[in-house]
C-alpha cells in the first residue's frame, strides 16, 4: 500500500509540471495570487459600469479561474473532496444572505421570494427535532429546512399555485415576502468565488511543495535581508516548521478524538459546561503531544548537527529553468493587472 502510493505521487511528478518549479517562485507566485485575489472589488456591481468595462473587469479574473482550475486537474486532485471544503462555507453564505435580506419593498430590491413566517418555522423545527430526532439523521435537518420552509413558499408563490389550490400553511396568512438587492447578491457571490480562489491556491501550494522546499524557498527570497543582519535562518525554520506541523497537529487531534470517544466522551452534548470540559479533555494531550514532539525534533536536529546560524550545505541546488520563467512571467501579468 506505501510502495503504491509513492508509486503514485512520483508518477505525479513526472506529470505535473508544478513539482518542478523553483521553490522561491512558488512563494513568490502564493504571495501574487493573493494580491490579485484581494483587488476583486465585490462592489463592483453597486457603480454603474458599461460593458466594456465588465468585460476588463471579469475577463483576466474569468482566465485566472480557468488557469487555477487547468492546475488542480492537473494535479489529479479529488474534485470531491475540494467540494467537502467548499461544503463548510454554506453557514456564511446563509448568513451573508440573512443579514441583507429586508422585509419593506424598497428602490432597487429587485428579487422577491416568499417563506413562511418565524412563528412557523421556530413552531416547525421544534417539532421536528423532538418527535423526528430519533428516525432522521442530524444531517438531514438543513435539507429539510430548505425544502418545506423555503423553497415550498417560494415556488407556489412563483406557479401561481395559491390561487388554483387551497395547500394547508401555504397561504398568504402563514407567508412572508422578502426583499433582496440584485446587487448584494452579485456582491455575496464574488466574496465566495474570493474565498474558492483563496482555498485553491493554498490547496496547489500545501499539494506540491514539502517541509524542505519551503525552508529553502523562503531561504532564496529573503536572502537580500541577509545583509541588513536579518536572523534568517530563524525566521525561514521557523516558519517552515509551522507548515510541517499543521497535518501533524491534525492527524493527532483526530486519533485523540477517536480515542476519548471510545472511552465515552460526548462530542455532541448540548450542555455548555459539558462541552467545554470535553473541549479542555482534547486541547490539553494535544498541548502535550506538541512539546513531545518539539523535543524529538530538537534533539533530531542537534544529534544531526544543525546549528542555528551556522553554514549549512544543501541537499537540492535550485536552477531557474524555462518553465520557471514561463511561470514567472504569466504570475507577474496578473499581479501587475491588480494594480489596474
């Protein structure tokens, strides 16, 4: 199973061209998409634009979706799994919509929908957790929400069903009209496209570069610092050693969450004294666990000969190659455009 694995990833390398790229270019390039990410201006939708400027303002974004796209699937990563990530964002999304929804017919609240009222809703949910909790998983509540206390009022709203069928709580009486602005939720949809473009880049970036990698890249880049006395060295392991211990940190939490709730501990309960000291039962092992470690790595380091300041030789000797520059120069057209 090991032996297919590595199989699999040097085989990945031979096949996507990013393993290959300088280290130093990849945190350059890191640092640019985030510039170019952050210049998308999500009130872009609230000034009045014509179509040529549209067309400048998504056209390089348009082709910076594709080009990060045409690496993931190069990459051979799991679409599902990128879906699972972006699963998480539905609270927000939810929550951003919440807080610009209104309930008066105002100039420019251009898209309506009908729901039923709060009394309804709050009446309907406790319902269904106390007399349904038992037969329906917990993961089927937020699809039932959507499907009879929102999307039910909005389509008979929208067929015209109120006026050819007499449909129990699905009058006038029980319904309430929203009211959204077109562009708030133009302007909902560019802060998530921000935030997946965000995740992409840091999913292409943590995929294809190692622990060793980083700590030489930021080696290359920062090394004009050098001569102002800067502690290099320092400041490159240290950050290098926190990327190493992220997938660590998180690989222990799940074994220790595994464990505690082999042993009875209650992750779900909804008492939030109980919650807090089950929180505390999972951060203190994993406090521990992290300075066991930091020991291991120290004395590893030291009885290899590492010491902090000194001269080190390298392992890999890094070379600007044509598909750096190529790289170089496509990421260094965007960061300039951002300015734009």
């Amino acid at each position: 199973m090991i032996n297919s694995d590595l199989q699999q990833k040097s085989d990945l390398k031979k096949k996507s061209f990013l393993y290959s790229i300088n280290p130093a270019i990849k945190i350059i390039a890191i640092i640019a998409f985030f510039k170019v990410i952050f210049s998308l201006d999500v009130s872009f939708f609230s000034k009045e634009t014509n179509l040529l400027e549209k067309a400048l303002f998504f056209g390089p974004f348009v082709f910076l979706i594709l080009f990060l796209f045409f690496l993931l699937m190069h990459l051979n990563f799991s679409v599902v799994k990128m879906l699972k990530r972006i699963s998480h964002l539905k609270f927000l999304i939810l929550l951003s919509l919440i807080f610009h929804i209104s309930l008066k017919e105002e100039a420019g609240r251009d898209i309506s929908f009908q729901v039923w009222n709060v009394y309804l809703i709050l009446f309907s949910l406790g319902v269904f957790y106390f007399v349904f909790k038992k037969i329906f998983p917990k993961n089927i509540y937020s699809f039932l929400f959507v499907i009879f206390f929102l999307a039910m009022p909005f389509l008979t709203s929208h067929l015209n069903l109120l006026k050819t069928h007499r449909i129990p709580f699905i009058q006038e009486d029980y319904t309430v009209q929203l009211f959204l602005k077109k562009t708030d939720f133009l302007k909902i949809i560019l802060i998530f496209i921000r935030i997946l473009l965000i995740l992409t880049v840091i999913t292409l970036f943590n995929e294809t570069t190692s622990f060793m990698e980083i700590n030489d890249g930021l080696e290359i880049v920062l090394k004009p610092l050098k001569k102002l006395k800067f502690p290099l060295e320092f400041f490159s392991i240290m950050i290098s050693l926190i990327f190493m211990f992220i997938p660590f940190l998180m690989e222990e939490t799940k074994k220790i969450i595994k464990a505690q709730m082999s042993r009875g501990l209650d992750l779900y309960t909804k008492n939030l004294f109980k919650k807090i000291y089950n929180l505390l039962s999972l951060l203190i092992p994993i406090f521990v666990i992290s300075f066991q470690k930091s020991l291991v790595l120290a004395n590893a380091m030291e009885a290899r000969g590492y010491v902090l300041g000194e001269k080190r030789t390298k392992l890999n000797h890094y070379q600007m190659t044509k598909k750096d520059y190529l790289f170089l120069i496509t990421i260094l057209s965007f960061f300039i455009w951002s300015f734009f």
